[in-house]
C-alpha cells in the first residue's frame, strides 16, 4: 500500500483539556464493531455506565445537551481516564486524521474542523508537501476507474504547482485552477477523456511562459462569466441562502450567518463593495499583509484540493470538487470580514484559525452537508451542458 501524508502530519497533538473546542461535542460519534463489542463485555460500575451511555441502534454514544456522554466538565474524556487510550473507538482515536480511501493508496490529512489542526495547517509558511510511504498491505477493491484516477492525480500536480506559485497573485491562481477543472468536465461530458493530457499540458505551457491570465480568458470566453473573482454580489447572497439550507450542527453557528446579514449585505451592494475595499486595501493590498493573506488561501486551498479533488473518481464532480476549495475560501474570507468588523477592525491569527475550524465543523466535516453543497455547486457552477448524474 501507499500512502501521502502532508509534511505536517506526523507532528499532530491534541490539545485535550487546552484546546478552545471539543471534538466531543456538536456532532454523533459513531462506534466501530470492535469497540461495540469491547464496551459490551467491559465489567464493573463503569461497564454499566459504559452500556448506559451508547445508543445501541445507532451505534453511536449518547449525548447530552449535544456533548458526549463520557465528556466531563473540564472537557476531558471520562473512558479515556478510566480504560486509556487503547479503548477509544475509532472516531475518537483517528479524529482529527482523515483517510481518503483508493486502491492500492491511502491520502492521509488532518481535518481542518480540529483547532489544533487549522493551526497546523494555516500557520505552515512553507509551500506544503506531500510525503510518500509504502508498505506491504494490500486491499481488494471490487471495481476502481485507475485510467480517470491516474489522471486526476497528474491534474491535481498542475493544480498544485498553480496554487503554490506564489510569484502570482491568489485571485489569478483560483481562476486558473477554477478553469482547468472546468475544462476537464468538458472533456469527460463530451467523452473526450482523451484530450484530458493536451490540456493539462496546454495549460501548463501557459504557466511557464506566465500566460495564465490567457489561459483563464480563453476559457472564460466560451463561459462568459468569471465565477473565481471575489465578491460578486449577487452570487454571494445566492451562496448565503445554500449555507443557511445546510444542517446545522452547532446552534451557533447561525450567529455567524446572521452576522453576514447584519454586517456585510444587510445595507445594499455600494455599502458591501466599500467595506470591501477597506478590507483589502488593510489586508490584501500593503505589502506587509499581502504576503501573509495570500498565503492563508493558499494554504486552505492546497487542503481542500487535496483532500477531495481526486474524489471525483467515484461520482466524477470534477469542477465542484475545485468549486469547494474555491467556495470555502471566499467564505472564510466573508466570515472574517464580519468578525473584523465586530472587533473595531482588528483581526488575529486567532480568528483566522477559529473561523476556519467553525466553517470546516459545520460545512466540510458533515457528511451530508458536504454533499448537499456539493451538488448545488455542480448545479450552479459546472459548465453548461454538464449533468448531475442521479445516484
Ligand atoms: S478538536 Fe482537536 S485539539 Fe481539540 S480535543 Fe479534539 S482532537 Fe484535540
């Protein structure tokens, strides 16, 4: 088997009773068999609490008021203190490490909805890498599309060597990235999966000979609109509306959407374009921060694209996979905004990170969330003529 990790990886604590959050907390944490079958032999006073405390259908610890049953006071594991970390079940031992899943490979990351994760993660000033593994383990895939993964892999390189191309700026870099993973929709939707090599080629000649912005306009020209520029008001409201339909997993966090409403769009467009433009002229644009900016996107979409790009080998939603990245850094940029406007135009590092943990909790780390955004992005941004396929 192989294995990629990002450099990072291996350096992963938890923060446990110092961390600003819980992992315990806001969402179901689901039971492996193995574990099941542990709790349900574990002897004692604390078996009888143990048994007490797991909802045996749903395979899942009880909860209450939306914390885990054996989370204590000091926000501290009550099964981890009794039994040790061995009798953690899978969730909670792996938590927040992630494995995407294909044959013969496992992609590992770090969730971004963990804290100490986000911090890893956006504070890393170095371009990311990704550090190769192998071992003797094997798996038995019944049916694996290695012709399109194969590919999605080389794109995920070009898309990589775009987005860490610092010499650019963020904004050209998304538009770019954005583009050819709408130009390889359009080579699957017309069956021309042959072409797929040529562009990815095409475009990285536009790379080096720094003709980006024309690879991005020749594409854009048969689109006719540049869904990768910032702030476009209509489509921000319209994108409100898609966050407000999700799941809400922590009550909170319509707090956060009502202050987009109160803070950003509640008094009209010209009112949002000047706050951000004062936004940016503070944060994108003096040289002392742009740096620093620039490299908190880069960094939020070198995780997103490698987590899920190469996904779409199994439901083949090339463009929204990118579209995500692309989504998650717009909004986290709009979150931030409205908390740098609630703090009398300050912002830290810390709110960069909170920001980032509390969209990844509610948005990328449901399962059902993810999908439902997901779906709507394809709908919404897939160049026209491409289809949903129903599952
Ligand atoms: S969210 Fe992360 S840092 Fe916090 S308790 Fe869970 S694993 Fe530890």
């Amino acid at each position: 088997m192989r294995y990629l990790k990002p450099h990072f990886y291996d350096r992963f604590v938890c923060t446990a009773g110092a961390c600003p959050d819980t992992c315990c907390a806001g969402w179901q944490i689901m039971i492996d068999e193995e574990s099941l079958d542990r709790y349900g032999k574990e002897k004692g006073e604390f078996g009888t609490r143990l048994r007490n405390s797991i909802d045996w259908e749903e395979e899942c610890f009880y909860q209450n008021d939306r914390r885990c049953a054996f989370l204590n006071e000091k926000n501290l594991c009550d099964l981890y203190k009794a039994l040790g970390p061995d009798a953690l079940c899978d969730t909670c031992r792996m938590y927040p490490r992630h494995t995407e899943e294909y044959e013969g490979l496992r992609e590992l990351s770090l969730s971004l909805s963990c804290p100490e994760a986000a911090k890893m993660i956006l504070s890393c000033q170095e371009p990311v890498h990704f550090v190769k593994e192998e071992d003797e383990k094997e798996d038995d895939f019944e049916e694996f599309d290695f012709m399109m993964f194969s590919q999605l892999e080389d794109t995920r390189d070009v898309l990589f060597s775009i987005l860490q191309d610092r010499s650019l700026p963020l904004a050209l870099r998304m538009a770019a990235t954005e583009q050819l993973a709408e130009q390889y929709q359009i080579c699957m939707e017309e069956q021309r999966e042959y072409e797929i090599d040529d562009l990815l080629r095409d475009c990285e000649r536009h790379h080096k000979e720094q003709t980006l912005q024309e690879f991005v306009s020749e594409s854009l020209s048969a689109k006719g609109v540049d869904a990768a520029s910032f702030h476009q008001w209509e489509r921000q409201k319209e994108e409100l509306q898609v966050l407000r339909s999700l799941e809400r997993l922590r009550p909170e966090w319509d707090q956060v959407l009502d202050g987009v409403e109160k803070w950003l769009y509640g008094s009209g467009e010209e009112h949002y374009r000047h706050i951000c433009e004062e936004f940016h002229k503070m944060y994108g644009s003096l040289s002392s921060h742009k740096e620093e900016w620039e490299n908190l996107g880069e960094q939020l979409l070198m995780f997103f694209v490698y987590t899920y790009f190469c996904g779409a080998v199994y439901d083949d939603m090339v463009c929204s996979k990118m579209e995500l990245a692309l989504f998650s850094v717009r909004w986290i940029q709009e979150f931030l905004m409205v908390r740098w406007l609630e703090d009398g135009k300050m912002l830290s590092m810390q709110d960069v990170e909170e920001i980032s943990w509390r969209y990844a909790r509610e948005v990328e780390h449901s399962d059902d969330n993810l999908n439902a955004l997901e779906d709507w992005l394809f709908e919404h941004y897939a160049p026209e003529g491409c289809v949903l396929e129903e599952e």
